[in-house]
C-alpha cells in the first residue's frame, strides 16, 4: 500500500536530520576545540601582564608544569592552548643585552621545546614564528656573556628542534616537513661561525648539544655545503675528525654521523686521507661501539672507496686495523642491518686495490664467518616458525568466532 505522505516529506524529513546530526557534531568538536585553546588562556594573560623578567619565571614554570602533566595523561589541551600563543612564547626567548633575564630564558626555552619540539608539524609552527632565528641568537648572546647554563639550555634546545630523519632525504634539493627551521639555520652566517666553538676540552654537555647541532644540519644538503668549507681556514670536516679521539659517546656519535654527511657531500674526502684521520677513525670503529657509529664508519669507507682518493685512502687502510674490524663486525655486531652492511663492503672491498688482504682474512675468519652464517639461518628459520604460529593462532581465534575459514589468506611456506 502506497503511503499516504508525499515521498518528498520523507526526502526532506532525512536530509533534514542528517543535516542536524552533522551540524551537532560540528559544533561538539567546534566547543572542544575552543575549550583546548583555552586551557591556559587565563595563565598566558597572566603572563602578558607581568611587568619584570621575574615575575614571569614561576608563571612559565606553571606553564610547564601543566605541559608536563598532561604528556603524562596523554592529553593535548594544554600544548594546543600554547600553540595559540606562539608568539607570546618566542618573544620571551630574547636575552638582554646584559643578560640580567637569563633565568627567565633559561624557562621559557624549556616551555618552546615541550610545546614544538615534539613533532614535525610543532617543529614547522616554530619555524614560522621565527623560533629558530631567536634560540641561535640566544646561544650566541650567551656564549658572548659567558652564561654557561644558558649556553647549554640553547644548544640542547636547537638540537632538539633540529632533527632531521635521512631517511626522509631522497634529493639533494629535499627540505621534508619539520625541517624548514633546520634548513633557515644552514643559511646563517653564524651556523659556520659555531665551528669556532667546538673545543673538545670544553663543557661536555654543551659540546654534546652542540655537535648534535652539527650532525643534524650536515644531513641536509644546505648544510653540508655551509659546513664543509669550514673557517678560518680549517675545513670543516677536520673540526669532527678530532673529536672522533673524544671519551664522550654522544659526542664521538655526533662527530662521525657529520663526516658521514660531509664526505657524502663530497667534503673533505682528502682530508679523510692521512695517517692520522685513518687512525682517528679506525679508534672509533668497533664491534662493541654504538650501532649509529658503526654505521657511520660503514658508510664513510664506502664513501671513500667509491672517490676520487679511493687508491690513496686504501693504501693507509691496509696498513690500520679497518679491515680486520670489518670482519668482526659481520661475525659478531648484535644487529643483522650493520652486519650485512659490513659483509657487503667486504664482497664490495674484495674487487679493489686490497683484494689480497681481504681473501686473507677471509680464510683467517671462514669459522667465524660459518658460524654466523648459521646463527642467521637459525634466527631466520625461528621468525618464520612463530609468524606459522601466530597465522594459525587467527585462524582457530576466527574459526572458533564462527568466522569461517581464513579464506585468501595461505599459509606461510619455508
């Protein structure tokens, strides 16, 4: 039986509560947008209103404190309402001439790296409200004053927001997201002038941020053409080849991930080859030093093996404990990534200037060598056995959910 009300009622009866159930929840999200920038508006007019540098330390510390909590609870109310005043936060990163608000500095630095340092899109925020261009001015104020602490806060904090993933670089010309205020720095005149700096009896936690500093601008392509070069006419790799003899991990890490970046730039591949800086760098590589090391002497050898100084480099390698360590590093470095970049430089090494050393080491180490090969077969045999398990685990959990066969899904093979 037709219904008696017209179809077009009922067309407009269900566009016009659709159009209601869409326009509530535009609004629900609306008001708890509007209440997350509001978390601190109150704390932030506090803020505004104070008159001295020390009246705004213990409001920054309130500000902090409540970023602090709320990453515990995993909420982001508080970090949004900052976002919002950006500005506010960045202008209170400017030191006096005489740094008599160093303290609040100091504070307001902690305050910017909870709230942008975070995550690309806080990184970029910063970018844009010129962050970056305050905390180098404040690094290089504070190094002029002589204020250590606030020497440290900044560089720690520059190497926080600095951070730049390789991995995301496939060109030259590739600026990715959360990068830009990497990049902009590059561009400073005072970036190279940090070179000066980097004296390895200075204060350890400040070389440490600063080298970190270094390390993630040269992984950029900017960056390493503003390094290399150096100043004061010492290049910039040969500022990093002597920190690699440093006692500090994080800062022998830093200085060999920037001669990585520099040599792959095409900087300082000669410097590289001398006695000494072979030496340097054979000191450094090691079966039990930190994987991000290794790694980075890894890629330099291949570097330089593949320059215009490769006949000259391997001549002073043959006669350093390189190659030796290069077959310990297959055999026994705990991750299979940095051995299997070890045995492909070994195949690799094997059709060079040192082919006889390394067949010589390969009948010295063919045990070893077996073992491993065994070991990785074992680890390989035992991941595909538990991913069998776990595909027949989901198979009984949907058979028993009356789901059925796993239909397209086959089981794994050897």
């Amino acid at each position: 039986m037709e219904s008696p009300i017209d179809q077009r009622i009922w067309k407009w009866m269900f566009h016009g509560t659709a159009a209601f159930f869409t326009l509530r929840v535009a609004l629900s999200l609306y008001n708890q947008r509007r209440e997350s920038l509001s978390t601190l508006s109150d704390v932030f007019k506090e803020l505004k209103q104070c008159k001295t540098a020390d009246e705004q330390i213990p409001v920054l510390q309130a500000i902090y404190q409540e970023l602090q909590d709320e990453a515990r609870q995993r909420k982001g109310s508080a970090r949004l309402s900052a976002y919002a005043n950006a500005s506010t936060l960045v202008k209170l990163l400017k030191l006096t001439p005489d740094g008599s608000n160093a303290a609040t500095v100091e504070v307001a630095i902690k305050v910017v790296v909870r709230v942008f340092g975070g995550d690309a899109d806080g990184r970029t925020k910063l970018h844009n409200v010129n962050g970056f261009r305050m905390l180098m001015s404040v690094l290089s104020e504070s190094h002029r004053l002589g204020l250590r602490r606030l020497m440290e806060a900044s560089a720690a904090a520059l190497c926080a927001v600095t951070e730049v993933d390789d991995n995301e670089l496939h060109l030259p010309t590739d600026v990715p997201p959360g990068t830009e205020g990497a990049y902009s720095l590059t561009k400073f005149p005072s970036t190279v002038k940090m070179l000066r700096i980097l004296d390895p009896n200075g204060p350890i936690v400040f070389l440490n941020a600063l080298t970190g500093i270094f390390s993630n601008l040269a992984a950029l392509r900017s960056g390493a053409n503003a390094i290399g070069p150096g100043t004061d006419g010492v290049k910039g790799v040969e500022y990093f080849l002597r920190l690699l003899e440093h006692g500090n991990q994080g800062i022998v890490e830093h200085a060999a991930v920037t001669i990585r970046y520099l040599t792959r730039a095409g900087f300082g591949q000669d410097v590289v080859c001398s006695e000494t800086n072979v030496a340097r760098i054979a000191g450094v590589f090691d079966v039990n030093r930190d994987p991000k090391i290794t790694s980075a002497v890894l890629t330099i050898i291949l570097i330089m093996i593949d320059g215009d100084h490769r006949k000259e480099f391997l001549q002073i390698v043959e006669k350093s404990d390189i190659l030796p360590t290069l077959f310990q590093v297959w055999c026994r470095a705990q991750e299979k990534m940095v051995r299997d970049r070890a045995e492909f430089l070994i195949h690799l090494l094997d059709r060079t200037e040192v082919t006889l050393t390394i067949r010589r080491l390969l009948e010295a180490n063919r045990t070893n060598i077996m073992e491993r090969k065994q070991k990785d077969e074992e680890a390989r045999r035992k991941q595909m056995q538990q991913m069998k398990q776990q595909q027949m685990m989901q198979q009984m959990m949907m058979q028993e959910m009356g789901m059925g066969g796993m239909g397209g899904m086959d089981m794994m093979g050897e």
